[in-house]
C-alpha cells in the first residue's frame, strides 16, 4: 500500500468532494493525482455486508478503471461517470482512472 501511495504521489493529491452514496457503510475519497496521473478512487466498506453500487463520479473521465493494489483492470467508468463500487464486507480498493 505503502509502495502505490508513493508511486502515484497520493500524498501530492488534491482531495475532491466525495461523491454521495446509498450504502451506509460505504466511504468514497476522490483524490486528483499530480499533473499526469489521473484520478485516483478509494472505496471503503465499513459494514459487514458487501456492497454493490453505481457510484456517480463528477470529476473523472471515461476510462480504465484500474486496481492500484493488483494492477488488474476491473471495468471502465461509463460515460455518465458512474463508478461500480463492489466491496465486501469491512473491505477497501484504491483504483486509477485512465482516461481515454
């Protein structure tokens, strides 16, 4: 974790506002990456139950949607900006947006 936070200079972000979302358990930071990097998501699941959730995304772009920890590609922000959000319970993912 430690490794990927210095790798895309999370520490250099911009915080934006967290989007709204409908699960109680769930917390959602949008952090805007120095020039070059993209759009960085974290996704928190606070509750015991798993979560599936369209998450609406105002300052993110269409494209890649990116596990920072597994380097996997895990879909693609749709062109409304929605971020599916899948988490189980008391589970956490960083994510990159690579835009198009």
């Amino acid at each position: 974790m430690l490794a990927v936070r210095q790798q895309y200079r999370v520490h250099q972000a911009v915080q934006l506002r967290p989007p709204e979302v409908k699960a109680p358990g769930l917390l959602v930071l949008v952090h805007e990456l120095p020039v070059g990097l993209q759009v960085q998501i974290t996704a928190l699941n606070f509750g015991k139950d798993p979560i599936d959730e369209l998450v609406p995304l105002e300052h993110a772009r269409i494209g890649e949607v990116v596990n920072l920890l597994t380097d996997q590609t895990e879909g693609t922000l749709n062109e409304t900006g929605d971020l599916r959000v899948r988490l189980e319970g008391h589970e956490g993912k960083a994510y990159l947006i690579r835009a198009r």
